[in-house]
C-alpha cells in the first residue's frame, strides 16, 4: 500500500509573502533598469533623452504650477499632459520605445534571476531567506522543479515589469487572492501546484 503524501507546513502569512516578494523585486527592478541603460542602442538611448528632457520640463511646470497659483502655469501643465497624448507625438514615441526596450530588459533579468533562485536555492530566493519562507512543490512538499519555478517567475516578472494594463489588472487580482484562501495560495501557486510556506514553522 502506498504512503499517503506528507502533510505541507503551514502556509505562509498573507503579509509576510508579501514582504518577501518586495524584497525581491525591488532590488531587481533597480538591476533591470542598470542593465537596459547598459544595453540600450543608439534608438533606445535617443527615445530615452527624449523622455528625460519631457520629463524635466514637466516636472519643472508642475512646481512653476504649484508654488505661483497661477492659472496659466495650471493650463501649460495640463496642455503638456494632453500634447503627450496626441498622434504622431515624437515625445509619445519615445516613451513607446524606451519604456518598451526597458520593460522587456527588466521582464528577462527578473524571470531569470527569481526563477534559477527558486529552483537551485531549494525554493528560497533572497526574499524568502530574509522572511524565513520558502516554496515547496505539491503534494510531494520538495522545492518546486524548473518548470514550475519558470512559470511562477514568468507571472510575477510580467506583472511587475511589462507596461501592460492587461498583465497589470490581472496581478492586482491575483496580488489579493490569497486573503480569500485558507491555504493562501495565489493564481500563480495553483497553476504551477507549489505552495509559499512558513519554513520557521516547518
């Protein structure tokens, strides 16, 4: 006969999952975007003055708006929001491609970097050490394989990384969905069986 298979430890609290996935990805957005700056070409570096200079300008007429009251610098704040948005915009392009080629940086670094973590350190990226957390596979409660590590990554970097609204409406779902479950998994958890547990009570 078959042993049944192990009891999982507890799952992990809804907030410290949380803390430990920002000490995660904080210190990953901040790599991505070294490292897109490092790899940016001639059009990518071009785009990315255009919208630095875009962005001095606005911020400067924002604080001109703010600190004189007056009604005109409101109306140049608010000419400058609406010119960004107008067609054929070379100030909008330039968003389109730097925040595009930064984004798609910052996706491969984070997938990459959470995904060999998980699945070489035993289930524990940095931010589950700091917390004490780990994830494990289920039902057989071991650290989760390649795969599953890859597609756990896949989620969260394509949330935190991709100027998407699609992929940012359906993290803020699944950011929530484990304070409704007694088990406290996320979409993320389900679709790739593995659970986040608390490893100083395992």
């Amino acid at each position: 006969m078959a042993n049944p298979p192990p009891i999982p430890p507890p799952p992990a609290g809804y907030w410290w999952r949380t803390l430990a996935c920002l000490a995660d990805i904080v210190p990953l957005m901040f790599l991505g975007w070294a490292l897109a700056g490092l790899l940016a070409g001639p059009d990518e570096l071009a785009a990315r003055q255009k919208v630095d200079a875009w962005t001095h300008r606005f911020t400067d007429q924002y604080v001109k708006a703010i600190t004189s009251g007056n009604p005109r610098d409101l109306e140049a704040l608010r000419g400058m929001t609406t010119k960004l948005t107008a067609k054929d915009n070379p100030d909008l392009e330039a968003f389109s491609v730097w925040y595009a080629f930064q984004g798609n940086v910052s996706f491969v670094t984070m997938l990459l970097a959470l995904a060999l973590q998980e699945w070489l350190l035993a289930g524990r990226t940095l931010g589950k050490r700091i917390f004490n957390l780990r994830t494990i596979g289920l039902p057989d409660t071991e650290a989760p394989g390649f795969l599953a590590s890859l597609l756990r990554s896949a989620w969260k970097a394509a949330f935190f990384t991709l100027p998407n609204p699609f992929f940012m409406l359906l993290g803020i779902v699944n950011f929530h969905v484990p304070l409704f479950r007694r088990d406290k998994r996320a979409w993320h958890d389900l679709w790739t069986r593995t659970q986040v547990v608390d490893n100083k009570l395992s």
